[in-house]
C-alpha cells in the first residue's frame, strides 16, 4: 500500500503549467515543509525543531484549485502516493527524486487564521502580505466555548438537531 498522508505549510505559492499533446492538463508544483519533532534535551525542551520539505504535484482541477486558493504559508493538509524517479542532469550525473502525487488537499486551517498567517518566508525580498497568527493564548476564546476546546450544547436541544449522530 502506498499511501502518505502529510499536513504542513506552503514554502512559496504553487507554481502551475500545462502540459503538452492531445490533452493539455494542468499541473501545479508546492512545497510544503513538515515539521519534525527533534531530540529533547534533559528539560524537556525541545533542542531542535526540524522540518522536512517535500514535493508535492497536483494535477487537472487539484493542480488548478492549489494555484488558484493556496499561498506561501498557508497550512494543509494532503493525501496521496509517493512516486520516486530519477533524470541525468546537464553534467551528465543521476538525479533522483520524490514526489507526493496529490489526490486530496485541503486547508488545515479556518478561514480566520489562514487570513492571518504568514510562513515559511526565508527570503527577506518576498513578502507574502500574511502575517504571523497570534499564539491560542492571545486569541479571544468564543463565548459559548468551554475549557477543552468544546462548544456547550443548550439545555432543550435534541439530538436529531444537530448534523451529526
């Protein structure tokens, strides 16, 4: 079985092209930068946190939807297969590579917070225009929340109200 399932932030927006022949299809290329738990160290913090950055392609209307709705930074989540291949470069050495090949993507974030989110912007000359989300701490909690995270039901409201069993 060879399927990965992967959530991570958006390194640079994804970049699409057509391909060519009979049937023009669409493909859409992303980064995304996964984060890797590191080593603690003897208090408990963390020494070091990693991150892997993995290819991803998308292709027809997920490759369309990526280019048009995802941007540096954002976070998502993926399902796909992992295909490996390799090419001779122009000095003449093998190259090999893996790719997660798409076949569910989606925002791993609210609205909310991806409006507000900046990322993995290492280059100081691209400024994506999002910015930082605030830390949960600093977001107001909603009225109707209680401390696990969980909204209160009213009193008098039935099961067969709500949209799930």
């Amino acid at each position: 079985m060879n399927r990965v399932i992967l959530m991570g932030r958006l390194t640079r927006d994804p970049e699409l092209r057509y391909s060519q022949g009979e049937r023009t299809m669409a493909i859409a290329r992303y980064t995304l930068a996964v984060d890797r738990r590191g080593r603690r160290s003897q208090d408990g913090n963390d020494q070091q946190q990693t991150a892997d950055f993995i290819n991803c392609v998308a292709f027809d209307r997920a490759g369309e939807f990526a280019e048009k709705y995802f941007r540096q930074g954002m976070r998502v989540l993926v399902s796909g297969r992992l295909q490996t291949g390799s090419y001779i470069n122009r000095d003449g050495q093998k190259v090999y590579t893996t790719d997660v090949i798409i076949d569910d993507q989606e925002f791993a974030d609210s609205k909310g917070a991806a409006s507000d989110m900046s990322g993995y912007n290492n280059n100081s000359n691209y400024n994506s225009g999002y910015q930082q989300p605030a830390p949960a701490a600093a977001r107001p909690a909603p009225a109707s929340a209680i401390g696990d995270g969980f909204m209160n039901i009213p009193d008098g409201v039935e099961d067969e109200g709500l949209p799930f069993n």
